[in-house]
C-alpha cells in the first residue's frame, strides 16, 4: 500500500508530496571529460608529463573531490528523478527520496573541499563572513 500525503508530509518532510518536478539541471553531458579527468591525470603524471610531487598531490586532492562532486551529484538528481516518476505513476516509493538526499549531501562536501583546496592554494579565503556568496552558503553545510 502507497504511503499517503499526509504520511510523506509529515513524518519524511514537510510538503514533500507536493515534488512535481526535478529542477537539478543534468551536467553530466555538458561536462563529459570531468568523469575520467583524474584517471588521464594519474596516467599523464606517471607515463608523460613530469609533475612536482606537490602538485602531482595537489591535483590528486583536488580531481578526486571533483570526480567524486558530479558523480554524487548525478547520482542525486537520477534519484529525484525517480522519486518523482513514483509520486506520479501512484507507487510512491520513498527509498529514491533518501537515495536523492545521501547523494546531494555527500555532494556538498566534496563541493567545499575543493575550494577549499583552490583557496589555499591562491592564499585566499573563499569567502568574507557575511557576503552571502554562494561560497558562504556552501560553508554552512
């Protein structure tokens, strides 16, 4: 038996049975070399160019984060998709929803990490307390 809107609304999150649509854009297409960006790298480092070993880390810290940023993320967004084609077709499977939010979540930090990483990198802080920046908001995360 499908779980109700009241059920959804009240005991998973507020007005969740409302989610018509996915407005998670897709990026995975718009940047398709970023998914094996770090595999050409390692390969690059060991068999062609020659990399200090403190930017080879460098770049390791940073690619992996990136790599692992927009596998997360569209692995977040297929999920909401999914929960939402439920919500619609009447089976109202809620596992899609938490599947969504574990990846959207594990996005987040990854997302910080690495400009966390840039910022020390140019010897800046990514943000000034209270400018409101997008990198701000992700620091609360």
């Amino acid at each position: 038996m499908p779980f109700t809107d009241y059920a959804i609304d009240n005991f998973i999150s507020p007005d969740l049975s409302k989610l018509t649509e996915c407005n998670a854009i897709e990026i995975a297409s718009r940047f398709p070399p970023v998914i094996s960006l770090a595999s050409k790298f390692y390969l690059n480092a060991m068999f062609g160019h020659r990399i200090a070993a403190d930017g080879r880390r460098f770049c390791y810290l940073f690619l992996r984060r990136a790599e692992g940023a927009f596998i997360d993320y569209e692995q977040a967004r297929l999920a909401l998709v999914e929960f939402i084609a439920g919500m619609q077709d009447g089976s109202r499977r809620l596992l899609p929803y938490f599947r969504a939010l574990h990846f959207f979540e594990a996005t987040l930090p990854l997302l910080w990490q690495g400009f966390a990483l840039f910022s020390r990198l140019k010897g800046e802080k990514p943000f000034q307390k209270g400018d409101g920046s997008d990198y701000e908001r992700l620091n609360t995360f």
